[in-house]
C-alpha cells in the first residue's frame, strides 16, 4: 500500500498505526508506521487532537474515548453486543474459561468482545485485536461460512505460520472448513499460540455467518470437545435473539 495521498486517508493513516496492544504512541513510531513526512505526521496529528480523536500527554499520543464511541456505533455495536453479552456471560459461567465474539474482516477476525476470569489462558487474541483466520477456531468458522471466491483467494496465498501446529496446507485446510460446515464447530489445538486450545460456532443470520463465538483454555486442563454443545448453544441463541429483534422493527 503506498503512502496515501489525500487529508482524509493521511488521517486514517495515522489512526491505523495504533494496534490492540498499544496504549500510546511517540512520534517518531507513527512516522515510522505510516510512511509519512515529518511535516505532514505533525499536522495531521494536531488536526485529530483538536477534533478529540486523539490525545496528546507527555508527547506520546493514544486514541480518544470518541473513536471507541464512535466504534461502537458501527454494525457490529448495534445492538450485536447488548444480545450477545448475556450468553457470553452464560456460557463463561458453564466453562470458566475464556470467551470470545469474533466478526470477519477480509482475511481477518477481529475480537469485539472476550471474557474471562482470573485463571484464563493466556491467549494471543486481544479486545479489538486482529487474528488470521485460518489460525483460530472462531476464524476458522467465519471463513467456513464466508464466500467461496473468499475461501478460494485465501487458501491461493500463503497461510502464515503464527505457531508451530498452525495449519499451512491448504488442502488440510479445507477439509478442515468442510467439516465446520458439516459438524457446526470448529477446533483449534495450539494453532494460534502454544498450549492453548479451543472450540467455535457461528451465528446463523439471514445474510450469513458473520459472527462467531468460542471458548478457549490451556491444554493441560481444558478440552473443547467436550464443550461443543454449549457453544453451539450459545450461537444459536444469540442468533434467535437477533432474529427476534429485527422482526419486531419491521412494519
């Protein structure tokens, strides 16, 4: 992607140099993520600080209240999160470990919500964060679900490897995406990161599988098989409940 050209893509730019994991940014770290002159980084983080999308302190800057506001307000916080939580919650209090809702971005999941108590693996997934697909059970069920011309030029590129056990081969791959179609789960085994483990399910929507919850634990203690069922259930209720919503909103 080359260095973008206009106010408004400098701008997203600069937005998009921010990952999960920070907390802020100096200066000459943004420069360096965006690619863009020094004048025009300085400029373009004075006009996102007067527009309260961003904060300065102690020269370091970090994303405002108003960007997770104004996140909140896209498709997937209208009202995806109000229903889900209540069977997230049910579903953490059935297992004790930790639980995920994931949406599909491209050849991504992003996490829009994870919960978890006081033991909970120590998972590489991050509220907000991004995961490939192809590495995660909760990834795994999205791209399952998603468009073959998807599945088809993704499994054509390179499958990166985020752990020794990822799956990289594209044909064990999608025999893999066939039986998540067939079973309604899908099961990652320290594919993500070592030592942990994990089972997903999709919900079902009217326009597809466009969301997807799942439980993850250690290896040693936790085994997903055995929690299928409840994520299935967990999946279906969120999709019932949703169902139910928009048929209320219509005429």
């Amino acid at each position: 992607m080359g260095v973008p050209e206009t106010v408004l893509g400098k701008a997203l730019a600069v937005l998009r140099a921010f990952t999960a994991e920070d907390a802020a940014l100096g200066f000459a770290e943004i420069q360096r993520r965006t690619g863009l002159a020094k004048s025009t980084v300085h400029r373009t983080l004075g006009e996102l600080v007067d527009h309260g999308l961003l904060e300065r302190t102690e020269g370091r800057y970090r994303l405002s209240g108003l960007v997770f506001e104004l996140g909140m307000r896209a498709s997937v916080g209208r009202g995806l999160l109000e229903v889900a939580t209540p069977f997230l919650e049910d579903l953490y209090e059935r297992t004790h470990e930790t639980v995920h809702l994931g949406v599909r971005e491209g050849a991504e999941v992003v996490y829009v919500a994870k919960m978890g108590g006081h033991r909970q693996a120590r998972s590489p997934s991050r509220l907000g964060g991004r995961m490939p697909l192809h590495a995660t059970a909760i990834g795994k069920v999205l791209l399952a679900h998603a468009p073959a011309s998807d599945v088809d030029a993704l499994l054509a590129g390179p499958l990166a490897r985020r752990a020794p056990r990822t799956i990289t081969h594209a044909p064990v791959l999608r025999a893999q995406l066939a039986e998540v179609l067939e079973r309604g789960v899908a099961f990652e085994h320290e594919e993500s990161a070592t030592g942990i483990t994990c089972v997903a399910a999709g919900v079902a929507e009217p326009g597809g599988v466009r969301t997807a919850v799942s439980v993850t634990g250690p290896v040693h203690r936790f085994h997903p098989e055995r929690h299928a069922d409840a994520v299935r259930a967990a999946a279906s209720g969120i999709a019932a409940m949703l169902a139910h919503r928009a048929a209320l909103r219509e005429p």
